[in-house]
C-alpha cells in the first residue's frame, strides 16, 4: 500500500514539474503543440539566404543552421538572446551584409 502511494505521488511530481517547465518555456510549448510550419527569410552572410519553411517556433539559430551556416570569416552583430527568440510566419532576419 506504501508502494502505490510513492508511485502516486511521483507521477503527480513529475506532470506538475512538466506543466511548470512548460509555462516557463513558451517557444517549446509552441513547438509541441503547433502543427504550422512558418514562412520565414534570412537575409546576410549564411551560405544559402533566402526563405524557408520551418516548424512553428523555431529560432533564429534554426533558420542560420538551415541555411547552412554563417559564410566563412562573417562578423554578425547580434546578441545570442534574439536569435534564441521564436520566429514568426513571415518575418525576415537579416543578419548585414554579405
């Protein structure tokens, strides 16, 4: 009877912590429950700009990897912080100039 009561209580902690995680992390939540590609562009120094589908809730650092990467020897200006940001359908990233 202890047994079944552990085990209720650590199935309880473990759907409480994963709802917390996922109210803490929006875009991961958008990921999981949007079955909408987006439309997005990048524009700069990446090997292949251009537009691209992805998944609901990428990032700025999806679309670069997408891309195939920064070209070599590029000097990109941005914080890490928004290309971490969701992108949203239709928007443009430009990165500078190429």
């Amino acid at each position: 009877m202890a047994i079944d009561w552990i085990r209720r209580s650590v199935l309880v902690t473990i759907l409480v912590a994963g709802f917390y995680y996922l109210k803490e992390n929006p875009d991961l939540r958008k990921r999981i429950y949007s079955e909408e590609p987006i439309r997005v562009k990048i524009e700069g120094p990446v090997v292949n700009p251009g537009f691209y589908s992805l998944d609901a809730g990428s990032n700025g650092k999806d679309l670069i990897e997408t891309a195939g990467g920064y070209v070599p020897g590029a000097q990109i200006k941005m914080e890490d912080s928004i290309l971490e940001q969701p992108l949203e359908d239709g928007q443009i990233l430009n990165l500078g100039k190429r």
